[in-house]
C-alpha cells in the first residue's frame, strides 16, 4: 500500500521544486524593471550654457519623463540650495519632463559653484566629485539688445514644446532657453559672454556664423547652420532635419546642402548616482525669494512616504500636513492669504528614527508692489505628480523682437540655506574646463511581466507537496 502513493508525493515534490525556481526567476523581473527605471532616468547630454555674473543655466535629457532639479552651493557646499525646473517655477508645482532645464540664479560673481544634478528618484555628480562652474565678474556697459528667435515644430507639424534650442557662436559661452507651448524660442545674444567671461561677445552683425542645435528629447533633435543676419527670425525648424542656410534661402536647398550638424557644445560626463537617502528639499520658493502672491505653493522633493510638517511663520502660524509621494515629490498650498513682509518655512519629519528638519525664508510682495507674475496656490494641500504634456496642434504665432530685452526680476538665493542631509541617492560631476564624453547608455531590460502566474504555480506546488504526504502518511 505504501508504494501506491508514493507516486503523489514524488509529484507533488517535483512540481513543487520547479515552481518555486520558475517563481525565482519569475519574480527577478521587478528587479530588472528597477534597474530599468533608473537607468531610464539617468541625466544624459548634460550641459552648462548661459553663464553670467549671476547665474547659469543646466540642461540635460533622461529616457524616462521624470522630475529634475539642481542642488548647488558655493565651493564644495553642492547641497544647500536647490533650482527647480523653469517650467515648475513658473507653474508651481513638479511636473516629469524628458528634457530638463534649470536656471540658477541670485549668485555672487567670481565665485565656484559646485553642483549635481536631482533626476527622478535619485541625485547624479561625476564619479564622487561635484561639477563645478564659475561665475564672470560684474561687467559695465551692456551692449544693445539683441536676440535669435524662431518657430521649432514636430514633423507632425505641432509645437515642439518643452524643447531644447541651444546657440552658439565661435567660442563663445554656448546660449539656451525652452521652447514655449506655442512652438516659439527668443535667445538673448548681445550679452553672451566670450569663454574667459571676461567681457561680451563681439561678434559680426550680418555675416557671423551661427550654429543652432535643438534637443527634443523623446520628439527628436534638429541643427541649424545659418548668420546673424537670418536669425530675426530664423527660419521654421522641423525636428527631425538638418539645415544649411549659408548663402541659400529656401528650406528645400537648406536642406539639400546640409551634410551633419556642426554644433561644438560638447555634453558634460560622465554622470554618477550618489546612494545617499533621508533628507527634505525645498525647490520652491527659493532662499529669500520675492514672490507676488499671498498664496505661494511649496514644492519640493523628500523619502517616498515621508509624513512631513509644514509650517508657515509670519504673524500667525500656518500649520499642513503632507505626504511625499511614491517619486518622492510634494506639494503645498496655502490655505489662506498671507500678509504682505517676510515669512519663514519650516518643514520638518522624522525619517529613519532621525528628526530632519529643512527652513527657507521668502517675501510676500504687498499688492501692487511688484510687477512679478503671481502664482497663487490651489485651495488645499496636494501632492502634483504632473505627466508630460503631449505637444498640440495650434495655430503658429507671428514672433516679433522685442526692440529691448529687459532682464525678468532675479530672487536672491543666499548659500546660507540650512538643508539637513542631502536627498535620498545621489551621484556627483565636476564641471571645470576639461569636459568628458557623455555616459554610455545602459542596456536596456525587457518590460516586467505578471507575476500572478508565479504564484499560482508555487500554491499549486506546495498543495501538491502537503497532499502527497498527507497521503504518504495516512498510507504509513
């Protein structure tokens, strides 16, 4: 009787073997799309333009839309401070972009700046050390305006929103802004600086050569070879296509004559992810920002799942509570209308058993003080995880240069910011004179599948293994 049922068991033990290894393997996979997710959010084509007395631009591109910011300081400070994304600053709230662009502001001249690069989940330096930039010294006598403007469109015709234009004229510092959501890009040229910073660019009116390099990220990338003298406006740039417009004016011979894009700025790299874990940001408002709203909205990034205080101190106390998202993002709105004056943000939780605690100071303008947009906040505390907007199709605008450029109002930013330990991993460059290839991509890892069939395995395996020697036994 016994043999009899030995075969159940011997069944029961075999399944029960290859459903617990078909389940290993099965349930390797959330652990490749991990690795997948973070390769797809690591900064690419990383690139510093725009550099001034006061501030610098940081630009770059990942595989996945994912939020982006800088953390910067004076020296080796590279965490004190923190610039959000242009288009979060002006909207109020974190949104996932595939191109990324980050003004730094309100900055002393003559000075080293170290900063890395916040991208999604994690913060990126170059192999353990900061990238570095230097600010130029104050310049007298700015020269007329002058600008480069244009229209960038999809090859499906739409704006390309969210764009990239890059500029760049001999050896000058390279320049760039966003494409706006009506296809349209102004770039400020006169005030360029040569690559010493020492003094402004002087350049040909006319007849100086001028390379255009347009980073679409997910919609593509497109170049321009063309003179100041055709750049009010350039000519409609379609991504996808090169152009040569050296003595030919149509967009057929432009792009016949065109062989590959001539522009020089070179990526910084390669970038590095920094395991580091537990501290609160604050990207907005900034260190002893002037807002022109009673109800800023507070925007900054913290652990996923982080139970955070915040706390509003000016002639009364404004108390919320906030949970940080699952990409690691938060979103404030005052309650109520605040007073006109300077107000200081407390933000504070206890992360790994630790209290962490994060504070900023800002200005409330009074009404009518101020010329600067005002972004009030929405009724109540959320958490804003924005998705990238697709582009749309809508009708192109004629652009016109402003006869003068007249530079927006700078918050002052202040090193001093108390940040307490910097967020969660990061990973370090160091920007300087020499720069690097970028990084090389990851291979990418198929997509996660189900995992519920693992499981109906591995049950059916251990039913099988309990019955056989259920019966095993009751045979004994």
């Amino acid at each position: 009787m016994k043999r009899e049922f030995r075969l159940p068991t011997l069944v029961g033990l075999l399944v029960a073997t290859a459903g617990l290894v078909s389940g290993l393997v099965l349930l390797r996979e959330p652990i490749g799309q991990r690795l997948q997710a973070s390769a797809e959010e690591t900064p690419r084509e990383v690139k510093v333009t725009n550099i001034s007395d006061v501030g610098f631009v940081v630009s770059w591109i990942t595989d996945k839309a994912v939020a982006g910011y800088v953390q910067y300081g004076e020296g080796e400070a590279g965490g004190q401070l923190a610039g959000s994304d242009e288009r979060d600053q002006e909207k109020g709230s974190v949104g996932n972009y595939f191109t990324h662009f980050v003004s730094v502001k309100g900055l002393k001249p003559d000075t080293v700046y170290g900063f890395k690069l916040g991208s999604g989940r994690s913060t990126y330096d170059q192999a353990g050390k900061l990238y570095r930039v230097t600010t130029g010294p104050v310049l007298a006598d700015t020269p007329e305006a002058d600008v480069a403007y244009g229209q960038v469109n999809t090859g499906n015709g739409d704006p390309a929103e969210g764009s990239i234009v890059y500029l760049q004229i001999g050896t000058n510092v390279p320049q760039a802004t966003l494409v706006k959501a009506n296809g349209s890009f102004v770039i400020p040229i006169s005030t360029m600086r040569t690559a010493t910073l020492a003094q402004f660019s002087t350049y040909e009116k006319q007849n100086q050569e001028e390379e255009l390099f347009v980073q679409g990220g997910a919609l593509g990338t497109a170049a321009v070879t063309t003179t100041t003298g055709n750049d009010e406006p350039v000519p409609n740039i379609t991504l996808g296509k090169i152009y040569d417009y050296r003595g030919v004016t149509t967009e057929e011979e432009a792009t016949a004559s065109a062989q590959t894009s001539k522009f020089t700025a070179v990526s910084l790299g390669p970038v590095t992810e920094v395991m580091e874990e537990g501290s609160i940001l604050i990207l907005s408002p900034q260190e002893e920002e002037k807002i022109n709203s009673p109800r800023p909205q507070i925007i900054g990034r913290g652990p996923a799942g982080a139970k955070l205080t915040v706390e509003i101190r000016s002639q009364h106390i404004i108390t919320q509570n906030v949970t940080v998202d699952g990409n690691g993002d938060f979103s404030v709105s005052v309650p109520k209308d605040i007073e006109p004056g300077e107000h200081t943000i407390s933000i504070s939780a206890v992360i790994n058993g630790v209290v962490k605690k994060v504070t900023r100071t800002f200005t409330v303008y009074a009404i009518g003080e101020s010329n600067l947009p005002a972004f009030s906040a929405t009724p109540s505390a959320t958490l804003v995880p924005t998705a990238r907007p697709s582009p749309t199709s809508t009708p192109t605008p004629t652009i016109k240069p402003s006869p003068t450029l007249k530079p927006s109002p700078t918050p002052t930013t202040v090193p001093g910011t108390t940040v307490t330990p910097t967020l969660r991993p990061t990973a370090t460059p160091t920007l300087g004179p020499t720069i690097a290839p970028s990084p090389t991509p990851m291979p990418v890892i198929p997509p996660t599948g189900n995992d519920l069939p693992t499981w109906i395995v591995v049950i059916a395996g251990m039913l099988l293994v309990i019955g056989g020697t259920h019966l095993y036994r009751k045979a004994g």
